[in-house]
C-alpha cells in the first residue's frame, strides 16, 4: 500500500470548520471486514 493510494480531493465545504458540541454524535463511517459492507453511524454506537 502507498501512502498515494490515499490522494484524493475533498471540496472544502466537506470539511468541518468547527467540532460537535455533542462530540458522540459525530459521524462515523463502519466497515465490516468480513463482507465489506458499510454503514454509516454515530460515535456513541462503537461498543455496539
């Protein structure tokens, strides 16, 4: 793997500017190894 694998562009409004007052409600992208499935979610949900 190549740290250039990771290039990509990210429109700056993509970008958060500022943090969640909430941190635990920041999302969360999951992806299940085994079936690559992914899902999108919170933070507060990893120990589920």
């Amino acid at each position: 793997m190549k740290t250039s694998d990771f290039d990509y562009t990210l429109p700056e409004e993509f970008i958060a500017q500022v943090p969640l007052q909430d941190r635990a409600a920041s999302k969360l992208m999951v992806l299940d190894r085994r079936t690559g499935r992914i899902v999108h979610d919170r933070f507060r949900n990893i120990p589920s």
